[in-house]
C-alpha cells in the first residue's frame, strides 16, 4: 500500500459512518416522539406538536426503508419498531371499531361547529341541521352578532329550545335542541370559555346530558395551564348518573393524554368508534398554511351506541362540522 492510496481506501468507510450517522439522526427524533406519545409525556410546545403525531406516523416508515436500503440492521430494527409503535397509536382511528356500543334505543342525531368568532355562514349551519335531522346542535366561538344571524336564517323553527351564552371573542357557547332542556345553564371554565348544557329527553328515551365543550386552546405557554385545567374538568361519564354527550372543540386530539384521560372515565370516542378518527376538522379551510388535525369531537357515554359520523365543511369558518348520528338508552 502505498502513502496516497490510503485516503482512497478510506473513503467508503468515512461514507459509511456518515451515512449512519445521518441514519440515526432520522430515526431518534422519531422515537423520541414515540416516548413522549406512549406515555403522555407532552409538556409545554410538545402539547401544540403532538397534535400532528399522524403525520409523524407515515413519514417514521421512511427511516425504515432509507435503513433497509443501506443495510444499517440496527437502525434499521429500531425504526420498525418505532413505526410500528406510532402506527398502533394512530391507525385504528381508520378503522370502525368491533364494539360501536348498544345498537337497540332511541336515534339521536347531533352535530357540533365552531362558528369562528361567528363569522360562518348562518345558512349553511342551518342548511346542515335541516337535511341531517340534527336533533341537537352545539356552537363554540359564538357571539351575539351569530345569535341574531343564526335566528334569522330559521334555526329556531327547527331547533326552538336553547341555552345560550353568546359572548364577543372566542368565549361564547351555544346550545340548541329539538327537545326541551332541563336545568339548562353555561358554566366558564378555567381557560375563561363559556360551556353550554343541558338535558333532553327525546320520545321513548331517557334523560341524556349534553354540554358543548369547549377548552382554552394551547396556543401560547401562557395558556397550557388553561387547557389543562379545562380539560381535567370536563365532565367524567358516570355510570350511575344520566348518560353523557359532550360535543364540542376540545382543542386536542386523541394523541393527547388528557383527552385519553376523560375518554378513560366511561366515554368512547365518535369518530374513532366509526373509523373517522384521522379525519381533520381544524387547520387550513379558512386559507391558513396548517395540516389539518382532529380536535372537534363527539364523546359518548359507553351506554350510547354510535351509527354514523360525519364531516362537512362550513364556509368562513377554519372549523368544519361533525354530525354523529347515536342509539341512545330507551326509557326504563
């Protein structure tokens, strides 16, 4: 060998080192995402992150495939078993699930929007409650300017019971009903937003909660206690109490832990129940450059079967609807 051969020769073998070295950089961030998604580790700007875990989860195979292409073995094994972690975190929302609950009672069909400072269309929101026989209806972000538009475009003549708490901003709550409502109120939660509830009692059913949910947003440091806090007091299902339906914006999705946490308490998730779950309902319908995430939701006492969920875009809002159709408990 000689002096000038030996960088030569040396060559492939520095390739190589960088070559998984830049291997491991792909595969560590995914797996450090795994941890804190299995565990509920999300702690401050983590909690806006974790919100994307899905796309997390379909970009995590490509570390699998460049590792198999390069023969790296080790990163190779780890970036499968990450992938495969982060897959059973998020692909069964795609799926409809065995149990979907009980499927002998009374049908109830509900639906949820955030109305953005009520600037979505108060026709299109009625239109949505006409043709999907919606017999309860729940609106965040709802003003007093939305009050009166969504009066005059006839809401009334098909909702005529409500309780409502219409504030300027973000804070207010809405919730309209078929039935009448008993102990209708709004209580402020922690994040300062206005929850609307009630409870109906359609015909040959019985009593049901409802409330529209709507926690502080996570959109700032200062206001993750906020969303903790509001997230922790919703209302746990209770077996011994009427069943519960909170619908609403939760400001989170089924990858964070707090949200797992109430579902835990006796709920199921609509949507995941149907195979709808990875379908977004906030990001970009309003012209803004975001990935479209899943944080309305329709939770369902265990007692409550879910038939059907659907999407449905609204126009000026950065929400879109979600309509779940449910078979809820007879009367006794």
């Amino acid at each position: 060998m000689t002096i000038t051969d030996a960088p030569t020769e040396t060559r492939p073998a520095r390739r190589r080192v960088v070559v998984t070295v830049l291997l491991w950089l792909l595969v560590i961030p995914a797996a450090v995402w795994f941890l804190g998604r299995a565990f509920g580790l999300e702690r401050g700007i983590l909690v806006m992150l974790v919100a994307f875990t899905p796309y997390v989860a379909a970009w995590s195979w490509i570390p699998v495939l460049l590792a198999l292409i390069g023969r790296r073995w080790a990163a190779a094994a780890v970036a499968a078993l990450v992938a495969f972690g982060l897959a059973v975190c998020v692909l069964p929302r795609a799926l409809p699930n065995l149990d979907t609950g009980p499927s002998a009672g009374v049908e109830l069909r509900v639906m949820t929007a955030n109305l953005l400072f009520s600037g979505a269309d108060p026709a299109e929101i009625v239109r949505l409650v006409r043709e999907n026989d919606i017999a309860v209806l729940a609106v965040q972000e709802f003003t007093p300017n939305g009050e009166s538009a969504l009066a005059a475009a006839g809401l009334g003549d098909l909702l005529p019971y409500a309780q409502l708490a219409p504030e300027y901003g973000a804070s207010g709550s809405g919730l309209y009903s078929r039935h009448p409502l008993t102990d209708p109120a709004s209580r402020r939660n922690d994040g300062g937003f206005q929850q609307a509830y009630g409870t109906i009692q359609p015909p040959g059913a019985g009593p049901v909660f409802v409330e529209s949910a709507h926690p502080l947003a996570p959109a700032h440091p200062t206001m993750l206690s906020g969303w903790s806090a509001d997230l922790r007091e919703q209302p746990s299902a209770d077996p011994d109490a009427a069943p519960k339906i909170l619908l609403g914006d939760f400001n989170a999705t089924l990858d964070h832990r707090l949200l797992r946490d109430l579902i835990a308490t006796g709920y199921r998730d609509a949507a995941d129940t149907a195979g709808q779950g990875l379908i977004g309902t906030w990001g970009p319908y309003d012209g803004d450059p975001i990935p479209p995430v899943t944080i309305d939701h329709v939770l369902v006492d265990e007692r409550i079967g879910v038939r059907d969920v659907s999407v449905h875009g609204v126009n000026r809002s950065d929400h879109r609807a979600l309509i779940a159709s449910l078979t809820i408990p007879a009367a006794s």
